[in-house]
C-alpha cells in the first residue's frame, strides 16, 4: 500500500516533499498491512522528476513492475494483486518479475525490461533480494530513464537523493521490536523451556539481519 501511495502520488504530482528523516515507526509490517509504516525517506527531486516525467505519458502507456522474490511467498503474492489492482484503476499496464531469490537473475531482467520496454513511462516497486543489488538496480533504472522505489535491502551509504533524481524513494522498515516481542510471547507459550532452531535467510538481507 506505501508503495502504491508513492506510485499515485508520482503519477499525479503530489509527491513533492520529502517525509521527515526521523527513524521509521517501530511498528512491525505486516503482509497485509505495510501501509501502518512510514516509509524511510523519498527525495523531493525525485518525486518532483517522477511527476512531471510521468505525467507526460499517457496512462495506456505506463508500466508498473513489481520486482519480487516469488509469488509463493505471501508477502509477495499480496504485492503483485495490490499492483494489478492499482494498475487496473488507472489504466496501465502491469508486470510482474520474480527472481526465485537470484540476485543475478533480478538484476539481468530488470536490465532486459528497460532496454525492450518504454523506459521514461516505466515505475519499478522492487524488493532488492539483497543489499548489494539496489545500487545496480537503480542505476540501471536512473540510465534508461525509468523511476524505481526499493524496498527493505539497500547498503547502509546509499540514499535516494545521492544524485539518483529517478530513485523515488527508498522503504524500510525496524524489524527489531517486532522480532523482540514475538520471540517473548513464543517464549511464554513454551513455558520457557525447550529449544529454538534459528534458520537463517539471505545474509545480506535486511529482515534477515
């Protein structure tokens, strides 16, 4: 839902400033709510360029693409309905691009969509499938001219308005607190005894940090 605000706000104009740096909510995301988190920061330069590069184009002629994981997990099978939703509502096209957790498969076909498709009438919504990926990712949109949001991975040094004036704005969320209250309820409910198996996700993945 953030990123679908961001998307209609780029689209119409509205998104012209930038939100407060101050941290993002501690409030942990859900599937089916992310919109109860602020989104980290968005760069007015960028939002502004996104308006009226945009709003140049007709809506027939806008892309929206979803760059995820996989649509078996749930969390990404809600991002892809919320985007063919939105798209439907204003008459755009939509596509999907899941990686199956392959960072270089993310990146190559992010690179083939832009160079076969309508660059300056195109908007990525991607979840970088680790940090390291994002600078690639938005570079490769900010060369073909094409806008993109990334969501929960980037490097720590790397920030929208780094001169990227195509990078909209970057989503993140404080997973900790979330984390720390669900692992004390699980701990109740376990009478404090037993044992705990931690399987570990994609090192250079925010959430799994």
């Amino acid at each position: 839902l953030v990123s679908t605000v961001l998307l209609a706000a780029a689209c119409s104009g509205a998104a012209t400033t930038a939100p407060s740096a101050a941290s993002p909510s501690a409030a942990a995301p859900s599937a089916a709510a992310p919109s109860a988190v602020s989104p980290s920061v968005a760069a007015p330069s960028a939002a502004a360029s996104a308006a009226a590069g945009v709003a140049s184009c007709a809506p027939a002629d806008i892309t929206l693409v979803n760059m995820i994981r996989s649509l078996s997990n749930p969390y990404h099978a809600i991002w892809d309905a919320g985007g063919q939703a939105y798209a439907k509502s204003i008459g755009a096209q939509y596509k999907v691009l899941a990686n199956e957790g392959d960072s270089q498969k993310q990146v190559s076909s992010a690179a083939t969509l832009l160079a076969a498709g309508n660059p300056k009438c195109t908007i990525l919504n991607v979840d970088p499938n680790a940090s390291a990926d994002a600078e690639a990712l938005v570079k490769s949109a900010q060369q073909a001219g094409a806008y993109i949001i990334t969501q929960w991975n980037k490097p720590d040094d790397l920030h929208p308005w780094d001169g990227y004036d195509h990078w909209i704005a970057h989503i993140s969320f404080d997973g900790v607190p979330a984390g720390k209250a669900i692992s004390e309820e699980l701990f109740k409910a376990m009478g404090a005894k037993g044992n705990i198996v931690a399987i570990q996700g994609i090192l250079d993945n925010v959430p799994a940090i």
